[in-house]
C-alpha cells in the first residue's frame, strides 16, 4: 500500500540530529511572533500615552467579551492535546480535538463580533477623565480617541486570528482526507504555536482594556 506522508501544513521530516535543532518554519514562526508582539506593545504603550494626556472616555466592556475569552482559552486546551494525540497516533481523537478547536475559534469570531456590535449599539453614560457627564453615547471606532484605540487594536487581533483560523482549516481538511500517513508532527506544531500566541495574545489585551477601564 503506497503511504502518503501528510504531516499537517504539509511540513518536511527532520532526521535524529536534527530535530536537536530548531526547524526552520519554526525559527521563523518564533520571528514573526516576536515582531507581532513588538506591533502590539507599541499600540498598547500608545494607547497608555494618549490616555494620559487627557480627553479620554472610560466605558464598559460587554460581558460577551468575557465569554470569548474563556472560549478561546478553552481552544488551547484542545489544541495542545489534539498535538499530542497526533503523535501517539490517536487519529480519531486527533480528529475531534481539531475540529473542536476550530469551532472554537469561529466561535471566538463570533462573539468578539457581537460585542463590538453591542458597543456600538448600546448607549453607555459618558465618563471623561473619570467625570459623569449628563449624556450617553455609543462606543464607536470614531468616538473618542479611547474608543479608536479599542477597535483598532482588537481588529488587528481579529486579522490575526483569521490567519489561526486558516491553518486550522488546513489541519483539519489534512487530518480527515488521507488514509494512510506518516506521523510528523512539525506543521501542527507550527499551527499549534501560532494558536498560542492568538489565544495569550488576546488574554493580554482583554486585561488590558481591563485594567484600563
């Protein structure tokens, strides 16, 4: 029976020396996660700076926000152990875990949506600098320099996630097509980590905005 080798994302096998070394997908995983984390400790110390330079409005955060998050916690869960059934050759419980991590992160999607179309439809006291004001208004992405700081940054969060979301569909379309396979795990580990980083870079801005409010 001809075997197709169908590591996850199509990655190469490495030899016993070499898996001492860092592969070179992840190395290059590593970077660009770095360099994503550099974008978002400058707009979350930008949004620190113009915050403290007054005119700034103070909201609240939906809950479905808080909903969210533990959802896409609980994806890494299931992420992380769909990694280590895919080496002990469990492919039916491989297969379930993720897809359930994949529904999970559409999910994610889904509810970070409907929060924000409930801030931007739920009319919330005005609050600046810290004072009441005798009005209510939306928060909009074209409020208050606050309200911009919020969309824009939790935008570039959804982007990235979206791209999660496709290596996902790729391990999940890998995982159900093929009978026979070859066990390399280096591709899943590469989507798995770029999971990880989602999942604690969302946790990061969510106690932020948090912390802030």
């Amino acid at each position: 029976m001809k075997t197709e080798n169908i590591s996850p994302l199509g990655a190469g096998g490495v030899g016993g020396a070499e898996r001492r070394k860092i592969h070179p997908q992840k190395f290059m995983l590593w970077v660009a996660m770095g360099s994503m984390s550099m974008a978002f400790a400058g707009l979350t110390s930008g949004y620190m700076v113009r915050q403290a330079q007054g005119n700034w409005r103070y909201y609240s955060l939906p809950h479905t926000f808080w909903y969210s998050s533990i959802v896409i916690l609980i994806s890494s869960f299931t992420m992380f152990f769909g990694v280590r059934a895919f080496k002990n050759r469990e492919m039916p419980k491989f297969r379930l875990l993720i897809s359930t991590t994949l529904i999970l992160g559409v999910l994610f999607g889904l509810l970070q949506y409907a929060g924000f179309y409930q801030l931007y439809h739920q009319l919330q006291q005005v609050r600046i600098n810290g004072q009441v004001l005798n009005e209510s208004a939306t928060v909009r992405i074209d409020g208050n320099p606050s309200e911009s700081f919020l969309f824009i940054i939790a935008g570039l969060h959804l982007l990235h996630l979206l791209g999660g979301i496709i290596a996902l569909l790729f391990v999940f379309f890998r995982a159900f097509r093929t009978r026979v396979k070859t066990y390399n795990a280096t591709g899943l580990e590469i989507a798995a980590g770029y999971w990880h980083f989602v999942d604690v870079l969302w946790l990061y801005l969510f106690i932020f905005f948090l912390v802030n409010q």
